[in-house]
C-alpha cells in the first residue's frame, strides 16, 4: 500500500465491486457534501475562539443539533481531571493545555 496513495488506491478499487471508501482527514470530512447533507457536520461556537465546523452525532432518529453547537466553557471544564483519571500523565496533560490540544 506505500507504493500508491489514498486517492490512487481509491480509484484502482473502487471500480472492482469492493467495499471500499478514503479514510478522511477532518477537513476534508466537514466539507464532504455527503456528511453535510445528513447534519453531520454542524457549527461550533467556542467562546473566544468563535466559530468553527466539527463532526456532530450522527444516530438514526436523533434531533438535529442546534446552530452554533455552544461549547463549554474552557474555563470550566474537568478536562485535566479526566485526563488523569484516563492515565495521561501531568506533564503531558500540561502540554496539551499549552499548546491548545485540549481546553
């Protein structure tokens, strides 16, 4: 499979009746008509980052989100508690603080 690339492989397979589809980076996956068109892609609203598209919860049957997707607070979220209960270590958890992985 390194000898070609996603799309290549795509292409070479997809005409042969497999069950086959790319593997989407999220950019690519937000502006995908087939997401969109089935509410999977909704607007977020960060409270000082402003707004921004995500992926939203896509079950059968499920209310439609509202738009913006308010976010929580940063400033009040159990982020580095729950990070630590899953085993990430302080310092990592530190690091992603800082470079804005997590909030």
């Amino acid at each position: 499979f390194a000898t070609r690339t996603r799309d290549e492989w795509v292409a070479e397979l997809a005409g042969a009746d497999t069950c086959v589809a790319p593997v989407l980076e999220i950019d690519e996956v937000v502006a995908d008509e087939h997401f969109r068109s089935r509410a999977a892609v909704v607007e977020a609203e960060h409270p000082t980052r402003g707004r921004f598209p995500q992926t939203g919860a896509v079950m059968a049957g499920m209310a439609a989100l509202p738009d913006p997707v308010p976010l929580p607070d940063p400033e009040r979220t159990d982020t580095a508690d729950l990070l630590a209960a899953a085993g990430v270590p302080g310092e990592r958890v530190a690091e992603l603080l800082a470079a804005g992985v997590v909030a």
